[in-house]
C-alpha cells in the first residue's frame, strides 16, 4: 500500500490538501472497479504541528498505527514566498522522512520548503513561474526549470503552479496504481494528464523595485510605447546615460536587455490582442511592431510554447 503523507503549515492551501485526498480515493474506488481481488489502496493521512511544535497525524484514510510514509507533499502556501513563516521543525520532519525513504514532493511555493530542507541542492526542480526568480536566488545551487508543469527527479519531485497539484496527484497515481486508472482519474475529473508546461501561463512580470530610477524611467518610457523599437542610444539618452552605462546598469536592474525586453512587451502585447480580439495574427504582428508575420510567429511560439492560433484557440475569449 502506497502512503501519502499531506504536510499542512501556516497558510498553506487548504483546497489542495483535500483536492489531493479526493483524487486519490477516485483513484482507488476506480481500480477496484477493475475487478482485481485485492485491488491497491492508498493510504492518504494529514500531517500538522501541534500545540508543542510536535508533528502530529490528524486525519487517516485507513486508519492504523503505522505510519511509515512512501509519498510526502509540500502544498503550495497562499502567501507570497518572502512571507512564509519560518519552518525549522517542519523541515527537519521532512527530512527525517526523506531519509526514512519517502519520495518528497512540492507544489507551488511548497518548493521553497523544501529549498529550506536541503532537498533541493543540485536538483533540477520548478515552482509558479511568477516564484522563479525568489528561489533561484535563495537557493543557487537549485536547476529552476519552470517550463515543466512536474519535474520528476525520483525521490524528489516538484510541481510548478498553484493548482499543479492536478498534475503531481494524477502523476502519483500512474506511479501507485497504473496509467489506466490515472487516464481513468483523468477522464472522470475531466482535467489534462500530466505533461502540460507553464509557459503557455506565464505573464511578463518587469522588475520595478530595483531602486534605479534612471532605469525606471525609460522602462515606463517603453511600456508606454508599447516596446516599439528603439536603438540604445535613445534609450540611453532617455536615461542620461552614456550607452555602455545604460546597458550595464539595464541589465542588472531588469535581468534583461533592452531588445530582450522590449520583446517581452510586444508579446504580452500579442498574448492579449489573441484573447480578446479576432484580429487576424498577421494585423496582430504588425500591431505590435513586427513588419514580418512568419517571424513574429517564431518568436511567439520560442517565447510561449504555442502558435498564436493554438494559443488563441486555447485562451481567446473573443466571440
């Protein structure tokens, strides 16, 4: 029996915890429909601090007094990762548990969990593509790929968005209880399998807090334009900086270069026109700058994983 131990700490999401729980008892109540005498169950138990900081069991699916976990979930916190609570007797529990055998698992900002745990070091893991940034630099040695939904690394896995826990339950119960019953679970909760990517969801996120105001300037400056292209010297000059100045400093400020930039703008501009309007891709192109359709559609699909039809086709709202 596979036990799957649900870890739940100060502002965590709640709908998470007992999403997962459902999902695996539509799992096991579909494989002993598959006639097997004794189909496989999976024992799904919650984990808390108690009044003492002692972690304590407060729920089990099949109640019993061993408590020997196969499988332990991180679940993603409803609070933006800076502002987690420390959780020192937390991590040190699930470490004890790694090293008792159980595969650990995070969703969301429960990655940073288990950053704090050690767990991750020298891992290639994900978390919300919006956190991506905040746990590479907390956590350097950590390979943050947030391209893929689930990154299975064995007795590590990491899921990416806040409800990726879709992802991680159906990928552990193909791991548990077969690929039929996870398609099963699928088809009946009427969610993806696993194997999405995030980029498809990701937004343009622009570092405003970074304290440079010259910077700022010309980033206002752009967003106004709507990333229309300009060389460096203008934005340099829009700036009052020498130009191998305005790089440098554009650079650090924004992790990014003003072309780099600028792209990003034109396509969240794109991304949007798709979704709202039915405008056709090649006026979208030229709306947002780019004389050359076919190049524009390259760019969009290396930027977002999709072509503008399937991303409209997926997200567009327009009638």
């Amino acid at each position: 029996m596979g036990h799957l131990g649900l870890l739940i700490y100060p502002d965590c999401q709640l709908s998470a915890i007992y999403g997962l729980t459902d999902i695996f008892r539509i799992a096991g109540d579909l494989a002993a429909m598959e006639g097997e005498a004794e189909p496989p169950a999976v024992r799904v138990t919650h984990w808390t601090s108690d009044a003492r900081g002692e972690i304590a069991c407060i729920y089990d699916s099949h109640p019993g007094t061993d408590h020997h976990l196969t499988h332990l979930i991180t679940p993603p916190s409803l609070v933006m990762p800076h502002a987690m609570q420390p959780m020192a007797s937390l991590t040190r529990w699930v470490n004890d548990r790694h090293d008792e055998g159980a595969t650990v698992c995070s969703v969301c900002a429960g990655a940073f969990l288990l950053g704090e745990a050690g767990l991750l070091e020298g891992r290639a893991a994900t978390t919300h593509w919006a956190f991506a940034e905040a746990l590479a630099a907390r956590f350097p040695t950590v390979q943050v790929d947030v391209d893929r939904m689930v990154i299975d690394d064995g007795d590590i896995i990491t899921a990416g968005g806040i409800l990726a826990w879709t992802d991680l339950g159906l990928t552990l119960v193909e791991r548990l209880l077969g690929p039929a019953v996870m398609l099963g679970t699928a088809r009946f909760l009427l969610v993806d399998p696993p194997g999405r990517a995030q980029r498809p969801y990701s937004a343009f996120l622009p570092r405003l807090d970074h304290g440079d105001a010259a910077i700022l300037k010309v980033q206002h400056w752009m967003q106004k334009g709507a990333g229309k292209e300009h060389g460096t010297g203008l934005l340099a000059a829009e700036a009052r900086l020498e130009e191998r100045t305005f790089l440098r400093r554009f650079k650090k400020a924004t992790g990014l270069r003003p072309t780099e930039y600028a792209q990003q703008i034109r396509i969240a501009k794109a991304r949007e026109a798709l979704e709202l309007t039915r405008r056709s891709v090649d006026q979208i192109a030229w709306d947002v700058g780019y004389g050359d359709p076919g190049a524009f559609r390259k760019l969009f699909q290396r930027m977002t994983g999709l072509a503008p039809a399937e991303y409209r086709r997926r997200f567009g709202v327009a009638a």
